[in-house]
C-alpha cells in the first residue's frame, strides 16, 4: 500500500502551480473571462511545451507515456488555478478518442489544435450514460467517405476548438466522428461558468473522419465518461482547495471588533468545515483516478463516489467562502464567484449526486 | 501511489483472515447482534489468544512483546476486524492511549513493567484526564499530587473514565504546581488502581450501560518511579497521549463504521416500508449510499494519513478530520436505522435486531463528545492545521 504521489508527480505539481501563478494569476483569469473568446489561445502551446496535452499519449506517438494518475495531478491544479481554456474538453473529453488518430493526435500534442466532445442532443440525452437512448445525429457513407448531419447541444468549448468529436448513428450502430469546428455550424451560449462555455452546433452533411467505429460508440464513451469525473472530481478539489486558501487569507487580515474575524468560531469552524470536506474529497478523487490509471472493477462506483463528493465538497466550500468574506465576496470584482461557478458547472455535468449515488446503489443492493 | 497490498501485505492478510475464521469464540458468534455491545469475560480471553499468537500491539517494539511490524500490518488487521467482527481487545485504553505514550516518554524500566501487560490484556487501564470542572479546558485540571518523601500523594476527583471499574491501571493527570502557569504545573502519573484510597463509581449513560466511571483519590499513595516524563512536564506527555488517541483511532473507528454501513445495507434489504423494502425505496437507497460514500472518504482519508505516519512516525491532523467525520457520519447513520425501523425501533431487546440499533443511536450521541468534542477538533484544525489566529 502506497497512497503518496511520486516525486515526478510533485515535481509536476509544483511546476503547474508556478506557471498558472506567473502566466494566469485570477485577475488575469477574470480579465479572460470577460473576453469573447474566453481563453489564451497562446497558453495553449505554452502548456504544450511543459508536457500537458501529451502526458497520456503512449511514447511512440510523441507522448510522454504516463497514467491518468499524472494527468490527474494537473486536473487539481488547474482547477485550483481556474484554467480558462479547452483542456477538459480536449484532453479529458477527446484526447482519449484520438490516441490512434494520426491526422489529428500531432496537433493535439503541440498544442497547436484543441478538440471537444458533443453527445448531448436538445430532444434526445443529454448525459453521456445515456448516449444509447434516442441519439439522433446520423453518420452516412458514400464512396468511402463519411457525412454528419443533426443537432448537439451542451457543447463544452464548441465555438473555440478545432475539432468536435460528434457521436453520431451510422446504420451499423453508434460511433464517433470529428468534423471541423468550421463545418459544425457552431454558436456559443451565454453559460453561467464563463471559462467553459456551453454551445450549440448543426452540422448539414458535414465531412467527418471515422473515429470510433460504429457499434464500438457505447463502449468507448463509457471509457471516456469514467475518465471525465474522475477529472471533473479533481479539479473540484483544486477549486474546494482554493477556496479554503482564499477564506484563510480572508479571515486571518480582516479585522472586526478589533480582532481577526477568524478568531471567531462561527467564522473559524466554517473554514474548519471546507477544509475537513475538502480533505475527505480529495482521498475519494484519488482513489477514483488510481481506479481509472489501472482500470481496477470498482473504478465506476469510485468514480460517481469522488465526482458526487467533490463537486459537493467544491460548491459548498464555495458558499462558506462567500460567507466568510462578506459583502466582497458577493461583489463581481472578487475572484470568488469564478470558483462558484466553474464548481456547479462541475457538479451538474453528468447530473449532481443524488445521479451519482444512484449508480452506486444498483451496485451496493444487487 | 498504489492501493493494492504489497507481496508481504496480501501474505499477512490471508493468515490473518484465516486465523480469526479459526479462533472467533462460539461464544461471542452466538450473541448475534448483542455481540456489538461486549463482554467482558469473552474480551479477556481473546485478548490473551490475540496476544498469543502475535496480533497484539503490531506496531510496538518487540522488546517490549510487539511484533515491530510496520503501520500497514495494524491497517490490515483493522480491515480484517471489520470484515470478521471478532471480539474487542480488553485493553483499549492500554493499548491506544498508555501504551504509546510509555513507548514514547517512558523509561526501559517502565516498559518492561508495563507494556507486555497491556497486550496480553493480563493488566488493563483507564484515563484519569477530565475532571468535573476541566473538561474541553484540560489544562485547568485540579487534582492534587504533594510531594512526600518517596512518594506523591494524591487527592480529587476524575469523571468520564472509561474501564475505570475494571482497570489495574490509571494514567493520571495531576497539578504538582499551583503557582507556576497550568500548562507548567501539571504531573504524569502512572497509578495502581488498587492503592488504598482509590474508589470508582460507575456512571449510567443515556443508553442505561454503565459505561464509564467517577474516580475518587483521596490520600493516595503514589511512588515517585510512577512519573512518566519530568515533574511539572506532563503537559506535553499528555499531548502525545491525545496525539495517539486522534492519530491511530481514525483506523479503528472506519472500521467499526464499515461494521455499521454493513449492517443498515442489509437492515434495508429486509425491512419493509411504504410496501417494498427499504432497499428499494428512492429516498432511503440515496440516504444509505451517502453513509457508504461516506466511509470510503474516511477510508482513504486514513490510508493517505498512514502514509504520513509511515514516513514521520507522528501521526498528522488527518486524526482529527478522520474522528471529526466518524462522529457526525455514525449519528446519521444510526438514526438512519432507527427511521428505516419505524416504531419497532422503540422496542430494546425485545424488538427487531434485539435493541441493537436502538444502542448503537444512542450511544453515538457521546461521540461527538468522547475523546474531543467536535467544536475542540474544529478549533484543532482551524488553528493548529489552517493556521487561524488563536481566539484565547
């Protein structure tokens, strides 16, 4: 039994952590968010060149080879530094997709390209656990080549990346297609998480590459969803995490009654409070992600424990921070909201826990 | 990182899983669902059995009757407990509490008189900590110890004492300096409950056991070879006391809470309500899984703490997270079962599982105030983890 990272792994953390502190401290994160595109397309490169988009791509493919345990490590930092830019859509979404892609995997790697994944349908299933329900988007072949046509909807980062991941119908079955963002028709909604924005897209007989075969879609996107909230549960402790630093800044300086406010319990056990649900949290994103590095049986109820607890964990630590700070808290000037919302982004995707114990019930009383 | 035992750590697992199907008394397999609330007598013989075959004090030096063993032999046989449910040790304020803070403040004198004692459970002991007037504010304690000649010479009064009526042994906190500031004036003794001047009287709890104990000292003899650190130094011997008390208790209670979470599962399986069973109601399946997930952050929560401990010997704050979330986690889960009972939950030995979830509820109304109430651990973490400004 071993439940410590290895010191390449704190290597990376640290590494992470100064980059985003240098390249993206928050006020530079609001100021983005604020912008129409809503990321740094340059960061991307950036990223590219410490290693971040091709930690899980096997090395023959001009990867670096490592586990999801590795990644895992930037999920939390990033979302402790509140990345503003496509990378869940593209590596943790895509990337897994197109290990084997040649036309798309090199530019990935460099940084150069970014990629999302669309399976949600406005009249058909919204989760990717539901994707073999009434999809509607249809892949056609003629003379070799692939068409896509219909409608997707929650589209994570639609309108900024390169390449949209379509899970489509072909007569065979379902599967997945890329086509180019430029053909899919894209249109980007006004989303509560302005960092990661939802939108739309329509593509009409769109040219798509044949990603995964149809009648392999289902499987390949159960892969892809375990991953996800594996993810999606890491960067919910980074933002639990921030929000327990930013409240103990907080509390410790502001001074009422003439002593620190954290002096006070009612403030103090809240902050106790975060950081005791943070901590529980983090030890079920790392059992999750250990769980999906090596593809252990209880990876799916790991999973849907760590995404329920930590995106439970990320939005409350979230309020008790507002809370704790205040009127500045609640101001648009204050960091705090950012957090908030990239929290509840997280802790609806897939549906929020009640979905997820859900899941884990089917297992615990068959 | 890698959850799965070791080569060496599946090999104790599987003899250790073997020897408890082998040796779980009849006696305490026969008392069904009454087995959770102990016995004495069947305590004292497995203890002995536990002792004999190696399984006491796992990680305590071998001089002194330990196996040396690594801390991931003490999780191991942790899990195994929970799985097996064999009966408690006697000995679990020795072996928690004394017997660490010996091990680490003690001289080889007093190792050798003692900590052998403590695992083979032929001597079991109580705290003598709280006192009616010094309860969260420990340092304020006013017990008297007064030098004369060989010996101290004790006087007043300990509360909350668990096996105080049946303990050989106290670590006994005591003031042996009036003038100098609390935390400096405080003794750590070692003391023979059966000095003359020694009276225990039981306290009944709201579960109606008499559980824990008053300890009365009036002019008790102790020698002075029974000071456990310096004179006026027990203030930081203390602290190791309650260091090993938070620390390695998260691993024990997880997996009594493992024992529980089994437990309602398959309550829910076979209690009816609103015409299908518990486990099949909605509401009740998403309550129930909670506690589930729920015990598998205190799990590995635990194994991330152990890990620290293994690389520093000192358990770190991860104890106190781990006693704070227990607490509050096993009074919703009781009462949890008492809701998926209905009425029948009212009745004691007579209703369904012989009053045992009946116990279980009430009893965990102490734990949030046994060992460290929640709002001291909140404090704890706020202050001495986060680093909050102190507000005394």
């Amino acid at each position: 039994m071993d439940f410590a990272f290895s010191d390449e792994q704190d290597m990376l953390r640290e590494q992470a952590r100064a980059f985003l502190a240098d390249r993206f401290p928050l006020e530079k994160v609001a100021e983005i968010t604020r912008s129409d595109e809503g990321w740094d397309k340059q960061s991307f490169r950036q990223i590219a060149e410490l290693g971040w988009t091709s930690l899980s791509v096997p090395e023959d493919a001009g990867g670096s080879g490592m586990g999801f345990i590795d990644e895992a490590v930037l999920f939390e930092e990033l979302g402790r530094g509140l990345f503003p830019g496509p990378y869940f859509s593209t590596i943790g979404l895509a990337l897994p997709l197109l290990l084997d892609s040649s036309d798309q995997l090199p530019g990935i790697v460099s940084g150069e390209r970014t990629a999302t994944l669309a399976w949600a349908e406005p009249s058909g299933p919204s989760k990717l656990a539901d994707i073999g329900r009434g999809i509607t988007a249809k892949a056609e072949r003629s003379n070799g080549s692939w068409t896509v046509s219909g409608e997707k909807s929650l589209v994570p980062d639609a309108e900024i990346v390169d390449h949209i991941l379509v899970v489509a119908a072909a007569s065979e079955g379902i599967g997945v297609w890329a086509i180019e963002r430029g053909d899919a028709n894209p249109k980007t909604h006004s989303t509560m998480d302005a960092t990661r924005r939802f939108g739309s897209i329509a593509p009409s007989g769109a040219d798509a590459v044949l990603i995964v075969e149809p009648g392999k879609g289902e499987d390949a996107i159960a892969a892809v969803r375990r991953r996800a909230l594996a993810a999606l549960a890491l960067e919910a402790v980074g933002i639990a995490q921030r929000a327990v630093e930013l409240s103990i800044e907080h509390v410790s300086e502001r001074k009422q009654f003439d002593k620190p406010i954290g002096t006070y319990q009612a403030v103090s056990h809240q902050v106790a409070d975060m950081y005791v649900d943070l901590e529980l949290a983090r030890s079920l994103a790392y059992w999750a992600a250990w769980c999906v590095d090596t593809g252990d049986d209880q990876a799916d109820v790991a999973v849907a424990a760590a995404k329920a607890a930590a995106a439970d964990a990320a939005v409350l630590a979230c309020e008790r921070a507002i809370q704790v700070h205040g009127g500045i808290g609640f101001t648009w000037e204050h960091p705090l909201h950012l957090f908030y919302k990239r929290a509840q982004w997280i802790n609806t995707f897939e549906g929020a826990g009640s979905t997820h114990r859900s899941t884990i019930a089917t297992s615990l009383f068959s | 990182m890698d959850f799965r035992d070791t080569p060496e750590e599946a090999a104790f697992r599987s003899e250790l899983r073997a020897w408890l199907e082998a040796n779980i008394p009849a006696e305490h397999r026969d008392r069904g669902h009454m087995a959770g609330r102990g016995d004495e007598e069947i305590s004292r013989e497995w203890s002995k059995k536990l002792y004999e075959a190696g399984y006491s004090g796992l990680t305590w030096p071998k001089e002194y009757g330990g196996a040396g063993a690594p801390y991931t032999h003490q999780a191991i046989f942790l899990e195994e407990s929970a799985r097996a449910e064999p009966p408690e040790h006697i000995g679990v304020i020795g072996l928690g509490m004394a017997g660490p803070t010996i091990i680490a403040h003690g001289t080889d004198d007093q190792k050798k008189r003692y900590l052998q004692n403590i695992l083979s459970g032929e001597e079991v002991w109580c705290q003598g900590f709280s006192e009616p007037g010094s309860g969260s504010d420990l340092a304020s304690l006013r017990t008297r110890a007064v030098d004369d000649g060989d010996s101290w010479v004790v006087n007043g009064q300990k509360v909350w004492s668990s096996f105080a009526h049946i303990a050989d042994w106290c670590i006994l906190l005591v003031r042996t300096d009036t003038e100098a500031p609390k935390h400096k004036g405080i003794t750590y003794l070692l003391v023979d409950m059966h000095s003359p001047g020694v009276e225990v009287r039981p306290l009944r709890q709201i579960t109606g056991d008499p559980e824990f104990n008053e300890i009365f000292f009036s002019d008790v003899r102790v020698p002075k070879a029974n000071i456990l650190g310096e004179v006026n130094g027990g203030w930081g011997v203390a602290m190791t006391t309650l260091l090993h008390e938070r620390g390695t208790l998260g691993f024990a209670l997880t997996a009594r809470l493992e024992v529980m979470v089994r437990k309602l599962i398959e309550l829910a399986k076979q209690t009816s309500v609103n015409g299908h069973t518990a486990a099949e109601d909605p509401l009740l399946r998403d309550r129930i899984v909670d506690q589930w997930v729920q015990l598998q952050a205190l799990r590995f929560t635990n194994y991330r703490a152990l890990t620290g401990l293994v690389k520093t010997g000192v358990p770190g704050p991860e104890g106190s997270i781990a006693k704070l979330h227990w607490s509050e986690t096993n009074q919703e889960l009781t009462k949890l079962a008492l809701e998926i009972l209905g009425p029948e939950s009212q009745l004691d030995e007579d209703g369904a599982w012989s009053g045992f979830w009946q116990y279980q509820q009430l009893r965990s109304r102490g734990n949030t105030i046994e060992a460290g109430t929640s709002e001291v651990l909140r404090n704890i973490i706020a202050e001495r983890v986060l680093g909050l400004p102190r507000g005394r």
